[in-house]
C-alpha cells in the first residue's frame, strides 16, 4: 500500500508538471499567432498607403507637382516629380508643363523655369523691385562690363581656365572670375590635364536662373561677321596696350 501510495504521488507531480508545460506551450503559440497577425495587418496597411500613393487621382497631379516645386525652394528632377505622382517621366514632364503654361495664362507672379531636365518655381523677374519694398532681400549684384565680359567668355568657351579667359580678353581676369564664383554665377568643373592642372570653370545652374535661360542650348549665336568683327576688335585693343608698354617689356606680360 505504502508503495503504491508513493508511486501515485510521483505521478501526480508528473501530470501537474506535464500540464504546467502544455499551458506554457498554449501561450506562446498564442503570442506567436498574435505577433504573426499584427506584422500582417502593418503589411496590409503599408501596402494599402504604397498603393494610395501610386494611385493619386489624376486631378491632383497639378497640385502635387505644385505642392513640390513651392516645398522644395530649388530644382527638383523631373524623375523625382514622377515619383511624387507616381508616374512616368514623359507623364510627370506633360504635367508641369501644363502647370507651368498655366502660371503664364494667368498672370501669376510665380513662374516655373526648367533648369536641363529639372524644373523649379521662383519669382517673375518684372516683381523683384517690388518685392524689395516689404521683404529683406538678398543684394542684388551689379555685373560690370569687366565681369560681363568675362562670363560671357566662360559662357561660351566653357569649360575653360584663367588662362585662356586672360589670353582672349588681353588682361588678367582673376578677379572677375573670383567676382563671379562670388555671385554663383561660375564655378568650379575640375581640371586641366595639363602641366599644373590649371582649374577649369563653367556656368552654373544659377547662370541659367538670373538669365532665364533653359539649358545652355538656348544662349544666342553669333553669326560669322559679327564674330570675325569681335575678334578684330580684341586684337587691335590688345596690339595697342603692347605699344603702349616700354621696350623690352611686352615679352614679360604673357600675352600673344
């Protein structure tokens, strides 16, 4: 009896021990099955926004690219303002510039201007000065003849270095140069391979801002006569500042 006693007791422990260990399992299979449910429900979710976002209406396409441009403050690629209507490129480009003929029928003081395949909203140049009635306004930059001069060189020579923007105006153009890369109308585009890899500079997407120019495609030509009548004109000027040097002088400026 005493043995048989003892043996039920030893398994009654077992049992309670066996059922504390179901229970246990009970729980975290029905913690792992809540887990399981709530990652699915944020996939639902997220795919749901991902595919509301894909899917704007195509009445609101104009009022994204809008509300981008306007956030934003600078360029924005058009494939960037394909991503924000969920489209393609060729779709984002009919709509901004349905947008951007808008802004022109209506007489809007905003305008949007396309900067090589970028597009960005800014103030109508005709409305600075009265903008500068009511708003602290950054300085406005005065281009002399000297610095316009020289853009107009490295606009059209580009990418080129001091060197050769000297050699062409017949003077020293660093401080020109140095100006305009204040302005942020020039900068720097890498080097010359060449012995002391002299730095080249460029236009930059500010140029093309201030002078309301698309792409540097847009910038005028000159035709033959009128470049023939340029070259000229340098040459002479250049020939009488090395007549008007003291003898034995002119070969120490470095010009032709």
């Amino acid at each position: 009896m005493g043995n048989r006693f003892d043996d039920d007791e030893f398994d009654m422990s077992a049992i309670e021990a066996r059922h504390m260990e179901m229970e246990a399992e009970a729980q975290l299979e029905a913690e792992a099955e809540r887990q399981l449910r709530f990652k699915q429900a944020l996939k639902e979710k997220g795919d749901g926004e991902g595919a509301a976002a894909g899917n704007c209406p195509e009445s609101d396409w104009e009022a994204i690219v809008e509300a981008v441009l306007f956030t934003m403050g600078h360029s924005v690629e058009l494939r960037q303002l394909a991503i924000a209507i969920g489209q393609s490129e060729k779709v984002a480009r009919r709509v901004v510039e349905n947008l951007q003929k808008r802004y022109e029928e209506e007489n809007r003081g905003m305008q949007i201007l396309e900067l090589d395949d970028a597009f960005q909203m800014g103030t109508k140049a005709r409305f600075y000065e009265n903008l500068i009635r009511v708003a602290s306004a950054p300085k406005k930059h005065i281009l002399t003849d000297v610095a316009l001069e020289t853009l107009s060189i490295i606009a059209y020579k580009q990418p080129v270095t001091k060197m050769e923007i000297s050699r062409i105006r017949g003077v020293s153009s660093d401080h020109a140069v140095n100006r305009l890369v204040e302005y942020g109308l020039v900068g720097e585009v890498g080097r010359l391979d060449a012995p002391g890899r002299p730095v080249l500079f460029a236009t930059t997407e500010e140029f093309l801002r201030r002078f309301g120019i698309g792409s540097m495609a847009d910038l005028p030509s000159m035709n033959p006569e009128q470049e023939e009548e340029i070259i000229q004109a340098v040459e002479e000027e250049l020939q009488m500042k090395l007549e008007e040097l003291p003898s034995g002088e002119a070969g120490d400026t470095g010009l032709p």
